[in-house]
C-alpha cells in the first residue's frame, strides 16, 4: 500500500491517466484478498473507512430481509 499511499496515487474507478494507471493494482490486490480466504473476488468490496463498511452491511441485511 506505501507506493499508492505515497506517490501512486488515484481513484481506479476514474478515467483519467492517475485513476486508470491504478486500476489494474486493484484487481491484483482483489485476487490476491481473495484468495487469501479462499472467496470470489467478484464479491470482495473495499471501502475508504469502518462506517461505509457497517452501512454496507446493513443494507446488505436490509435487502435480503426484504426479498423474502
């Protein structure tokens, strides 16, 4: 993580030069978290902090409790 925290910085999900240079390290590091687990990396989320994960979660939970 250094490298992009220092000077490799970028949004992958932009389209500019900075954003699509770091679109490929993403995917890596996708596969790289998924397989550590042993999960799909399609289904593997990173978010920027703990609260957009917890609210992630619970729409998560909110969804499913209302497709039943």
């Amino acid at each position: 993580m250094l490298p992009f925290l220092a000077t490799g910085f970028g949004n992958p999900s932009s389209d500019h030069l900075y954003g699509t240079a770091r679109r490929g390290a993403l995917h890596r590091a996708r596969e790289q978290v998924a397989a550590l687990i042993g999960a799909n990396s399609a289904h593997l989320v990173f978010t920027a902090c703990g609260s957009e994960s917890d609210l992630l979660a619970l729409r998560g939970v909110v969804l499913a409790s209302s497709a039943e």
